[in-house]
C-alpha cells in the first residue's frame, strides 16, 4: 500500500528538522555553563575562607530557576554574609529609578545593602561595614551603554579597591550577541549614571570582559579582580541559544526581544514621544498624541536592514501619555543578524522629526546623556540625515573597537 502524499511530506518534514537542530539544541550539546555554574562545580573553591557579599539582582538564577543567594546560603561550603541590591533591589520590587533599602532578606535573613547612585568612598563605607572580605558580582546585562548594572558593577569595583575588598565577577551571556560593538562613544564630560567611562552605546561584550577592560582602563587603580568564565557560549550567539531562562532585569525589559532594540530606541526617552513604558512591549512601541501611518511609511522607506514598522496606537498605563490613546510604530525585528539597533533607533528619531511637527527634545537633553555627546542631538536638528549622524561617530567607535578586542574573553 502507498503512503499518502501528506504521510510522505511529515516523514520528510520531520527528517529535515532531525537534520537541522535549532541553535537552542546545538548549544545545550556544548553544555553552556554561567559563571555560576562553573563556581558551583568547583565547590566554591574560589570563595574558600572568605566572608562573602553579593551584588545581584532577579537574574542572578540556576538554569532550574533557584536564586543564587538562596542556594549559596543553603550550601556549608560558602561563607555568604551580605548582599548588596541595585536599581529595582535585590529582588525586584522597585520600579525605574527606586531601590529597596537597607533591609534584611526575609528568606535567608542576610541583611540586604542598597548600593543604587551610591560609588565612591559612600559605597566602599558600605562594603568595610558588611565585614565582606570578598564581593561577588552577578547580574543578567542586556548589552547597552545606558543600563545602569554596568554601572553598578564599574562602581562596586572602584568601591572594593577603595575598601580594600577582593573582587569576583560571575559571567553571564550578552543576550544580543558579542560580535561588534555599536554607536557613539561616551564623551567624559557628559559622564552620568547611564554612562560613566568611554564605551560605545551598544558594547557587545559580556561581564566579566567589562569587568577586564573597567580593571584595566579605567579604574583609578586596578582592584584585586578574578572572572569566572562561562563555557559553551560564542559570540554571535543570541539569548535563545543559551538554554538558560530569561529573567526580566528589570521591569520593562519583558523578554530578549525587548533587548535586542533596547540600545537604539532607549534614546526616545530623551524626547517628548513614549519609549513604550506602561505596555506590554516597552522599546518595541514608540508614539505620542498627533503621530499617524505617516511615521511607519517614513521609516519603511529606509529599508533598513533586518527591520520592519508597523503602524500602532496604543494606551500606556502608566509613564508618558497614560491612558491616553496615541499613534506611532511597532519595530518588528525579522532578521536579527541583520538589524542594527542604533543606526534605527537614529532613524527612527530623524523619521519622527520629520514628520510630526510636534517633535521635542527633552528640556534636560537627557538625550545628550543616553548617546555621550550632544553631536546627535545638534545633527538631527540641523536636518542631518541617517547616514551622516551615524558617519559622526565612526572615528570614536574604531577606536573603542581596538581598545576592547584585548579585553575578549570568547571566540
């Protein structure tokens, strides 16, 4: 008896899957382990004999979702005595720019610290008062200049030299890939907490390789620094390859799709439109009362590589324009690879102005703040397009680009 057509079409449907696994499959044959888990199976053997403290955040998890804090508390092997919270605290229950406080951890009972804006001989004061004689940083970064967890590490690691503290960073995956890093580069006198050393706006490095390049450019003086590296993981390899769950590092950064624009359309919170705060797809909408299909058109019209826009309307429910209907665009990322976050997050600025005559900066420039210089802001209002607000900053970006390649950790 002959098999029907479709029996023979899901055998060799099924056959190509076989022959094709996913990039998620291909990685867990290479058995991605994190900083964590690479400490963990050495027995802590790292942290033997010192009173540990810990700056992480909800991300710092196991693949089977377990916090680290709580597990390290649970294991004789490890001297855990503190933990430090940033932004949003130790476990997650503040929104943007808030923080937990001092507290103690109801869970494991370790008293929590907040670091959030605090660096300097403030935050090592904090560090001496723990009675830490080693600090453990882990905490899941999404690959942008601005998102202030680098920060904190930059600060945790200048505090722990100051403290005379040893310093510990667990590794974790960049989750839009290693391979180049993009956009302008920060210029030091518009240093902030979205940006306090020359680094390009979308670094492309992990952690621990910040760590290294922090350590050896720009600290004051080097602080005593060991890297726990991941194994198994490659450059060019997205978040969805790792295998590991995501955790939201903060709260509107929902999913790896909201990282993957994040480092080019953060900068419309340096304007008077929504970034998409107050929906369920922050970065990815962007809008304000007056704007129509015309956006979306203009955009398209660019054909920038890798990325599509979607006229939307939407209500925020909480942020710029809540509950209030506005226009605007979807950014529909259907070629990762392709795509270049800063160069549309430019595009997507340049297109607005254009076209909706109700275009404004912020009145604190704080667009000046999230790209490094005011170069941006001044090309786009002098009617620069795309092409030549990107061409600005190319100089700057090669030149970060060499300084960093030293400082890689993986292939």
């Amino acid at each position: 008896m002959r098999p029907s057509r479709r029996a023979v079409l899901t055998t060799a449907t099924a056959a190509a899957l076989s022959a094709t696994p996913t990039a998620a499959a291909a990685q867990r044959r290479r058995q991605l382990r994190t900083g964590f888990e690479r400490l963990a199976q050495d027995g802590y053997a790292l942290l033997d004999g010192q009173k540990v403290g810990i700056v992480t955040n909800p991300t710092g998890i196991t693949r089977d979702v377990r916090h680290i804090v709580d597990v390290m508390h649970a294991d004789d092997r490890v001297n855990l005595t503190a933990v430090f919270g940033p932004e949003h605290g130790f476990r997650g229950t503040a929104q943007a720019g808030g923080s937990e406080g001092r507290h103690d951890d109801p869970a494991t009972g370790l008293p929590v610290y907040d670091t959030y804006l605090k660096s300097g001989r403030p935050l090592a004061d904090i560090f001496t008062a723990s009675g830490v004689d080693t600090v453990v940083f882990d905490i899941q970064d999404v690959g942008a200049r601005f998102y202030t967890y680098i920060w904190t590490l930059y600060d945790c690691m200048e505090a722990a030299r100051l403290a005379g503290k040893r310093f510990v960073v667990l590794d974790r995956p960049n989750p839009v890939t290693g391979r180049a890093a993009l956009g302008p580069v920060l210029h030091k006198e518009f240093a902030t907490f979205v940006g306090r050393r020359p680094v390009s706006q979308a670094h492309g490095m992990t952690v621990a390789e910040l760590a290294r390049l922090f350590n050896g450019e720009f600290l004051t003086e080097p602080v005593p620094l060991e890297t726990v590296h991941m194994s198994g993981w490659k450059r060019s390899e997205f978040f969805d390859a790792s295998g590991l769950p995501w955790v939201p590092p903060s709260p509107n950064m929902p999913t790896p799709e909201t990282a993957l624009v994040y480092s080019g359309t953060c900068l419309f919170e340096g304007t008077n439109l929504s970034e998409g705060r107050g929906t369920t797809r922050p970065f990815e909408l962007l809008g304000a009362e007056g704007i129509d299909r015309r956006w979306a058109a203009a955009a398209n019209e660019l054909a920038l590589p890798g990325v599509r826009f979607r006229e939307a309307y939407f209500a925020p429910t909480f942020s710029k324009f809540q509950g209030r209907t506005i226009g605007g665009v979807q950014v529909h990322v259907h070629d990762r690879d392709a795509f270049d976050p800063v160069r549309t997050g430019i595009a997507l600025l340049v297109t607005a102005k254009r076209v909706w005559s109700g275009f404004a900066w912020r009145p604190d420039h704080w667009i000046d703040k999230l790209t490094g210089s005011a170069r941006v802001r001044t090309m786009i209002d002098a009617g620069a397009d795309t092409d030549e607000v990107v061409a600005g900053w190319q100089e700057e970006l090669a030149a970060f680009r060499r300084m960093r390649r030293k400082y890689l950790l993986y292939r």
